[in-house]
C-alpha cells in the first residue's frame, strides 16, 4: 500500500478543565511524530500490512527523526526534503477529562508543499492499494499531486481511498470541488462531521447513504459510536465501537482507517475490516498522540 499525505510534529499538550485565559493553565507536553496520512501508515503496519510505503513531505529540521520514526513502525519512508520550509506543526490541545477531546493548532509547514514534480507513476510499482489523505486536497500544489496520483492510479487499475481529514479545511475548500475531486476514488472515509458537511445532513447514517450514491464504498467513522458502512445508497451494517478508557483521541481516525486499509487488503469484507477498524481506534484513545507502539525501536 502507497499512503501519500502529511507528515507533522505533534506538540500535545494535555490540560485538565478549560483553558486559563491571559495565564497559565498546567498541562503535560511531549512533542511526537504525526501527521495523518503517516499516522494510517503506521496503523497499516503495525495492523499486519507487510509492505506500506509513505509519499510526504518534511522540512530539513525534521527529516531525520521522522525518518527514524517511520522506519520503526514498520513504514518505508519516501520523504522529500524541503530546502525552504519547516516540517509542518500541530499543536495538540488535549483536555484530560473523560471525553479526552482534542483541538488542534496547524501549521501545515512543508507537508502541504508536495507538489507533482514529487510524483511519479512508478511510485505505484508493486501497490495494491493508494491512499490519500484529504489534506492534500487543501493546497494549490498538493491538490495537483494528488490529482497526478488518482490518473496515474486509473489507468493503472489500482484502487484509491480518501479520508477527508479535516471538516473545517473542507468546508474553506467547498463541498462541491471536493466531491468533484474525490470523483474517482472507491472508498471514501468520512468522520460524523466530514459526512453531514459533505451532505448537508443531520443525521450521519443519512449522510453515509447518501455519499454511497456517489462513491462505490463509503465506511463513516463515528467515534464512540463506532462506524457504519455504506453502499449503493444503503447502511449495509452498523459496527459498534471496541470499548476503551480514552487518553487522548489524536490520531483515533488514523487508527480505524490503516488498520481497515490492512484488514481490506489481506481479503476481509468491508464490515469485519471496519470491526478491526474499531478495535484500532480503542488502541489508539488509550496512547497519548496518534501512532501505535514503534516495532522497531527508533535509532
């Protein structure tokens, strides 16, 4: 599997009850590798994919280490080194009460810079599956690599998943041009709110159905409330979350879409992949930040 998408430094900082205004509020900090397409490619791996290779793009400052960090989780690293920007950075604002929700600060640094002169059609050799993250669909250079991708994947017959990746960053780039774009693509992995945004739709299950209509395979992740997967306009099964004492839910999509990936790839139906998807997820809640334990350790 080809995963191409962001790879980010993840400042977490996990605070208990709001916010202190003009202050200091306590909070315990790490700083960690992330980003979401590289987090599905870690979860891909570490969920039993034996060959998950990762396109991205990181800024000489972090190269190395993320290189490193990659490599440990079982991922073959293809970074492009950017002489001009920094690794992107996200601030990760973790509220330690029992939702363990998170916000996020984003400075998309040098991950939003690849551009098609980064691609090429042999990047696919040996892919059986492409993945792209709906980040890249946020930038004008980007959005143009991941263009070159989807014709390169079509005329090879390779299959391509999206995961939306950010309902606010969808909703500044438009409902309609994101569906245009997502146009050749058979899997589309939406969370509650991606669904209902791209839809219009309250209710997520009417959301999944409906997107189905126009996209072959539609899983949408909901969090506590486990996923649902959709097909040719129908709810086809209704799979509910793993149970888990929630730390921090960064990186819990990323979860549930690389282990799915893995688990559709060793030839599971999509329903039993999304349960494996869920049992992901749960793992994840319990880290702090957004990739599984390393299998290698980090050099």
């Amino acid at each position: 599997m080809l995963v191409v998408g962001d790879v980010i430094t993840d400042v977490v900082a996990r605070h208990r009850g709001p916010l202190a205004a003009g202050t200091d509020t306590a909070a315990a900090v790490r700083t960690l590798p992330g980003g979401a397409g590289a987090n599905v490619a870690c979860w891909a791996a570490h969920w039993g994919c034996p060959d998950v290779r990762l396109l991205g793009r990181v800024g000489t400052d972090a190269a190395a280490w993320h290189e490193r960090e990659l490599s440990a989780c079982g991922v073959r690293p293809l970074l492009v080194v950017d002489p001009e920007a920094p690794t992107g950075t996200v601030i990760c604002l973790v509220d330690q009460g029992a939702s363990a929700e998170r916000t996020f600060l984003t400075d998309s640094g040098a991950s939003l810079r690849l551009d098609p002169g980064d691609w090429s059609s042999a990047l696919l050799d040996g892919v059986a599956r492409l993945h792209l993250s709906g980040y890249l669909f946020f930038s004008e250079p980007s959005r143009a690599l991941a263009s070159a991708a989807l014709e390169s994947a079509r005329a090879r017959d390779v299959p391509v998943s999206l995961d939306p990746a950010s309902a606010g960053f969808l909703a500044k780039l438009g409902v309609d041009r994101f569906l245009a774009l997502a146009e050749d693509v058979d899997l589309l992995l939406p969370s509650r709110d991606e669904a209902c945004l791209l839809t219009g739709l309250p209710d997520p299950a009417d959301a999944a159905a409906e997107l189905s209509r126009r996209i072959p395979l539609v899983v949408a992740k909901l969090g506590g409330d486990g996923a649902l997967v959709a097909r040719s306009g129908t709810v086809r099964a209704r799979v509910p979350a793993a149970p888990a004492a929630a730390r921090d839910t960064t990186g819990a999509g990323d979860a549930f879409t690389g282990a799915f990936l893995a688990a559709l790839l060793a030839g599971a139906e999509p329903e039993a992949a999304a349960v494996e998807g869920c049992g992901a997820g749960a793992m994840a809640v319990e880290r702090i930040g957004g990739r599984p334990e390393a299998a290698l350790p980090a050099r």
